[in-house]
C-alpha cells in the first residue's frame, strides 16, 4: 500500500513560482506511473502532468506546458511539480497520483493548496 503526502502549497503572486513535493511510502515510487492533479471550485479535477514509470511518455495539459515541470527523485521516493509563471487561474486543489497500471494500485495524496493573487 502506497501513501502520498503533498507539500509545498501556499499563496503566491502572479508570476512567482512553487515547487510542490510529492513524498510517497509503504513501496517504492520508481514502479509506479506519477502524475500531478488539480481542482478549482465548482471545477472537475484535471490532469496537469504526468509521466510513466520509465519516463518515456509524458503528458502536460496545454494550459500549464512551458511553465510547470514533472519530475522524480527516486532516491528521496519523491515525485516534485515545479512551477513557473503562475497565473491566478492555476489557483486550484493540487493531487500527486501513483497508478501502478497493469500492476495494479491508484493512490492519491490528500491534496495541497495553490493560491495565486493577480
């Protein structure tokens, strides 16, 4: 069983930036699909970016491409967004995922919070 705990949320100003941390437990992130979530109010949860467990395909939603970054850190068992440019329509309910695929197992962190002012 996978638990995943976000961090790195907060309030920023248009134009700044965050890093959202991703820490994963009870197995090993390196076998697992990852991806970044979001939801604003009144909103259905989307895909903001994802990669597969080797790297070999990604996926970034077109409203974030050029300005946020997927990333991993196996040795830290850690999945990161970095992001760049915010605009205040970024502003949303950030979720890590970890889908294990044919192996099985979808896993979510509880959430952070993106605030941006304009």
């Amino acid at each position: 069983q996978l638990q995943l705990v976000e961090s790195g949320g907060g309030l920023v100003q248009a134009g700044g930036s965050l890093r959202l941390s991703c820490v994963a437990s009870g197995s090993t992130l390196d076998s697992y699909y990852i991806g970044w979530f979001r939801q604003a109010p009144g909103k259905e949860r989307e895909g903001v970016s994802c990669v597969s467990k080797d790297g070999d395909m990604a996926y970034s939603a077109d409203s974030v491409k050029g300005r946020f970054a997927i990333s991993r850190d196996n040795a830290k068992n850690t999945m990161y967004l970095e992001m760049n440019s915010l605009k205040p329509e970024d502003a949303a309910l950030y979720y890590c995922n970890a889908n294990g695929r044919i192996m099985g197992g979808d896993y979510w962190g509880q959430g952070t919070q993106v605030t941006v002012s304009s």
